[in-house]
C-alpha cells in the first residue's frame, strides 16, 4: 500500500529558504517544488520585511530568459498572460504575500519560477522556485509460452515514469537468470521501463506456485500485481 499523496509530496520538499542578509529584504520561499502530473500545484513567495509594494511578478525562466506569465497590483488586480491564461490563478492573501496556482500541470510546466516584489523606490526583489514534475503509468505485465521449450516461459512487464519506477519480481526463485532490461527515453521527459524474465517451470512446479507477484515502487505509489500461471503450464 503507498503513502498518501499529501505525505509523499512533504517528503520530497526541501525546507524553505529565507534571502540572506546581503539584500534589505527578506522572502521565504520553497527552493523546489513536486507536483504530480495532471495536477493542480500552488507555489508562494512571502516578503517579510515591511515595505511599500506596488506591484507583484510572476516569471517563468524558459532557457535563461524569463518570461513574464501574471501579475498582481491593489490597482489593476490579476492580470494573467498567455498562454497561461486558463491555467493560471494569482493573489495576494496579505499584503506582502502572494502564490500562484497552476492548473493541471504538464511536463512543459516544469521549470523554474520567479516572484518579484516591486518596492517603491527600490525597484524588484524576488527569489526562484524550481517546479519538479513526477509521473507514473500503472504496471503492465505480460506471460508468454516459449514455443521452443516447454521448460520455461516468459514473463515480460513494464511501465513508464519519471523518476524511473524500479520493478521486481517474487519469488526471485524461479528465475533461470538475470532480467534483460530495457530503458527507453520519452520526449515528455519520462522513461519507459521493460524488463524480461525466463521462468524456470521445473522450479514453479517444485514449489507449487499457482501465480507470481511483481511490484513496482516510485515516489508517488506503490503497486503489486498478481499473476496467475495457467492450469496447463502447473501440471506439466
């Protein structure tokens, strides 16, 4: 059974970072971010040095240029810009503090974030959030006969996640040898992992096995799968 999402994201955050003393200001924010893919993720900054702000921020650093994706003023209110428009949601919750909910996220919304506090008349003081995204499919996994040899059968599963899943198979007993594994990187960011296995069926029928159990393990759930061995195959 996995952990809840809530606990394994407070798991994979690091603590809040406050500016140091070089700046006249001082904002607390999260260095780095999780968010789970198809998601809604919520990113502040807080100023907690009292100042006159006239204006708040939001950029998203896209290579090395950033670009502006949403402001907030007591004037004009929230103004958000394409083409975050229907995804994006900013405010202010006291004077000095603001965050930014991005609706849904996607692969393309990993990267990293800034907020400025616009200070009159010290000009913008800010600090970057980074934006980590995480994914995972469920397991699939697939028994073949091996024409050629009635003395194993194969067994073959994969998935696809970023991190990587990591897969095992129980009991370890039956395997003849080591796993073939496969790594196949996707344009989204996300790996594709297979691994085969060649199943020893003199060894199944010695212990009695009537299925095998595989699991998989990644930061945002566990899974295990039962895999039954057909009739034919447990009595020859």
């Amino acid at each position: 059974m996995g952990f809840p999402r809530h606990f394994i994201l407070q798991l994979l955050m690091l603590p809040i970072w406050v500016q140091g003393s070089d700046s006249p200001y001082r904002i607390k924010y999260k260095n780095n971010e999780t968010a789970i893919f198809g998601e809604n993720v919520t990113i502040f900054c807080n100023l907690t040095t009292p100042a006159d702000v006239v204006q708040i921020t939001w950029q998203k650093i896209q290579g090395s240029l950033p670009q502006n994706i949403g402001t907030y003023s007591s004037i004009y209110g929230e103004k958000i810009l394409p083409p975050y428009r229907d995804r994006l949601h900013c405010e202010v919750i006291e004077p000095n503090s603001s965050f930014i909910t991005i609706r849904e996220v996607t692969f393309e919304d990993e990267a990293c974030y800034k907020c400025l506090f616009n200070v009159f008349p010290h000009g913008s003081h800010g600090g970057q959030i980074c934006l980590n995204i995480i994914a995972v499919s469920e397991l699939k996994t697939e028994l073949q006969s091996n024409l050629d040899s009635e003395d194993f059968l194969r067994f073959i599963y994969s998935a696809v996640g970023k991190p990587v899943p990591q897969i095992s198979l129980f009991p370890s007993r039956v395997l003849i040898n080591p796993p073939e594994e496969y790594f196949a990187q996707n344009p989204n960011g996300t790996v594709t992992i297979t691994k085969m296995y060649n199943i020893s069926l003199e060894t199944v029928r010695s212990l009695g096995l009537q299925y095998l159990t595989v699991r998989m393990d990644h930061p945002l759930r566990n899974e295990e799968k039962i895999v039954p061995l057909s009739v034919k195959q447990e009595c020859k």
